[in-house]
C-alpha cells in the first residue's frame, strides 16, 4: 500500500551564535585559546551536518563589533585563528562545493586576513549547495547604520526619492541582501539573547536555544533543534501559518 507523508519542514536559512568557547574550555580545564579553537573546529563538522539536512544557506555568528573590547590578546588570538581557518577549511569548502560570503566591516582586519576573505569567496564563488555566510566585525547595527548612510548618499545623489524608501529598499542595502530571512535561529551557550546579531532580519525568525556550550553542540542536538522547528506554527503576525507547503510526497 502506498502511504503519503508530509515533507519535513528543513529551515530554508539557519542561522547559528556559536557561543560559550572560552566556558568550555574553562569546564575542561583547558586554555581560553583551545576553546577558540576547538569551537573553529567545530564549524566544519556543523556545517556539514546542516547541508546534509537539506539547510541551503547557513549565517554564523564569528566576531562582533563589540568583541573587540576583550582583552588584547584574546583579539590577536582570534584574528590568527581567523587567518588559520580560512587556510586549513578552504580545500574542504571547494569539495563540498559551499559558496563562501563574509559580512561585516573587513576593513578593521589587516590586510592578509582580508586577502584571505577574498580568496575565499573568489574560489568558492561559483559553488551551490550550500551558501555560507560568516559575520566577521558584524554588528546588526552596524548593517542598518550602514545601508542607512548609504540610503541618505543616495537621496543626496538624486537616485532615490524619500518616499520611495520601504522595506525592500533598506533590506537591498543591507550586507545581509543575497540572503532570505533566517527561519531559525540557534544559540548555544545557555545565553537568551541576540547580542547584536542580525537585528533587521530577525523580525519573524524562530529561535532555539542549546544550553551547552560551541564546541560541545552535537550534531544530534543540531536535529533536535530542527526537529523542533519543524513542529513550530508561524504565523507572521496572521492567524494561520503561512506558505505551509502542502506537498504530498509519497513516501512507500
Ligand atoms: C564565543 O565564545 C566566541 C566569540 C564570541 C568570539 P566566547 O568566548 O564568547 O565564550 P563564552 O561565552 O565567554 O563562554
Ligand atoms: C555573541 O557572543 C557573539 C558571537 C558568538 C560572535 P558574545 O559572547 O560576544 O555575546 P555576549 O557578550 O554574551 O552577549
Ligand atoms: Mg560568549
């Protein structure tokens, strides 16, 4: 007998605060550095596991613009560590054929950190099946202050009127342009909060909150949080959910 089931709802865009690093390895009795770097490890082991369940486009919280108020050599530790991800992960990006993008102000990075970002995207710019986006010196504020200076330039210029500015104008200046709204939202660290994250696109984003720490989130957990998106009613401020995608496979 054939049966039909619903199809699993995958979150079309995830988007991940990978927090709790330098607790880990305070847990462990490890060094802050080995938090850092088991948690950049870790991005690999995730990312894949989010393209092998069907995510297409995958946002990680890496850097903020107010991390940089932490020590000194917590900073340097993290800008070297940014440099030695992108050169060991670059290879492995190309085989999984990910598309790379970073957001955020990269001008704040010296230059070889910078070459290597565009590198990055540059080798990995014609690839599909998965889009990830990795927020370096990213700050929600940051965005919309941005595109809000680059609006007015453009009023001043003459290209844009006033009262043509809505919703999909300001979305179009954001460095988050390419990128639909995120479904889901994860944060792991035991923190509730968003912490200057991608505050424009977060209007009708679900959130999950994991309560162990980075380097510690599981892939199973990961399908845990996902599991529970699936189940998740959004409703968009209406009364029904919305684009409840009402095809019927056959699942025999
Ligand atoms: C997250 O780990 C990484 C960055 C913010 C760069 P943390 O270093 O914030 O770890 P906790 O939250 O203090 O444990
Ligand atoms: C959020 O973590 C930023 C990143 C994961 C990059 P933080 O550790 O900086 O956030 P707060 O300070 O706990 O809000
Ligand atoms: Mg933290």
């Amino acid at each position: 007998m054939t049966s039909f089931t619903a199809p699993v709802k995958v979150p079309l865009h995830l988007a991940i605060i990978m927090d709790g690093n330098s607790r880990w390895a305070e847990t462990k009795g490890l060094l802050r550095d080995e938090g850092h770097r088991t948690g950049a490890k870790h991005v690999r082991t995730i990312a894949e596991a989010c393209a092998d369940e069907g995510v297409r486009y995958l946002s990680l919280f890496a850097f903020s613009t107010e991390n940089w108020q932490r020590p000194r050599d917590e900073v340097d530790f993290l800008i070297q560590l940014i440099g030695e991800t992108l050169d060991n992960e670059l290879h492995e990006l190309v085989k999984r054929e990910t598309k790379v993008q970073f957001i955020g102000e990269r001008s704040r990075f010296p230059s070889r950190i910078q070459k290597k970002m565009w590198e990055c995207e540059t080798e990995t710019s014609n690839y599909d099946k998965l889009f990830l986006t990795i927020a370096l010196n990213y700050g929600g504020r940051w965005d919309l202050t941005n595109a809000t200076r680059e609006i007015a330039q453009a009023v001043q210029q003459g290209y844009l009127q006033p009262d043509e500015i809505d919703e999909s104008v300001i979305g179009s200046y954001l460095a988050t342009r390419n990128l639909p709204a995120p479904d889901l939202c994860i944060r792991t660290g035991g923190d509730r909060r968003i912490s200057n994250f991608l505050l424009w696109d977060f209007a009708y984003t679900e959130f999950y909150f994991a309560d162990c720490f980075w380097p510690a989130f599981t892939t199973d957990e990961l399908q845990g949080a996902l599991r529970e998106y699936a189940h998740r009613q959004r409703r968009f401020g209406g009364r029904r959910e919305l684009n409840p995608n009402p095809t019927l496979v056959e699942s025999n």
